[in-house]
C-alpha cells in the first residue's frame, strides 16, 4: 500500500543548471485512490526546498487518472520542477496511462 521512492533530477537552461533529490511516497488509500506526496530539496538558492502533496483516482480499467495537487514548483515537468516559487498554486490534471 506504501511506495517509497528517491528521484535524482538535473535540469539546465542557457546558463543556469539545477539538480536535486526528489524524495516522494505514494500511499494507496483505496484500490483507485491514492495519496501522493513529494520534497526535492535543490541547489537552488532561492526557493531551495520544491514541495507537492495531493491525490490522485483511477477510473476502473480506465487509461485515465485525475491528479488535484498542492506545489510550489513553477512547472509540471523538467526544468520548472527545480525552481520554486514563494506562492503555492493548487492544479487538476487529466493524466493518460500508455
């Protein structure tokens, strides 16, 4: 019921190069409900500690899932995940399974 995982992340964009250690666990609270939590502490001087906790529900046999989630992650994927911002934004997605 409990996913432990540890996540090396590097992103670089013109002169600027990040890395860290995405730390996250992922609890099923049901069979399609699950509680998904995540720290990456960063080299990033500014906002050095990116956080995000939420949930996501699968549909069944579905491909499909919905994630609502809490971050303080500029962006969703690669560079935007090793900066952070002061201000928490809440966000609903739509995911597919391939």
């Amino acid at each position: 019921r409990l996913a432990l995982s540890a996540v090396p992340k590097v992103a670089g964009f013109g002169n600027s190069n990040f890395a860290g250690l995405g730390l996250g666990a992922n609890y099923a609270v049901t069979n399609d409900l699950f509680a998904i939590a995540e720290v990456t502490p960063t080299d990033n001087n500014d906002n050095a500690v990116i956080w995000s906790v939420g949930a996501r529900k699968y549909f069944g046999d579905s491909p499909y899932s919905i994630d609502l989630y809490g971050t303080n992650a500029i962006g969703r994927e690669g560079y935007g995940t090793n900066i952070g911002q002061n201000d928490a934004r809440l966000a609903l997605a739509l995911r597919r399974a391939f």
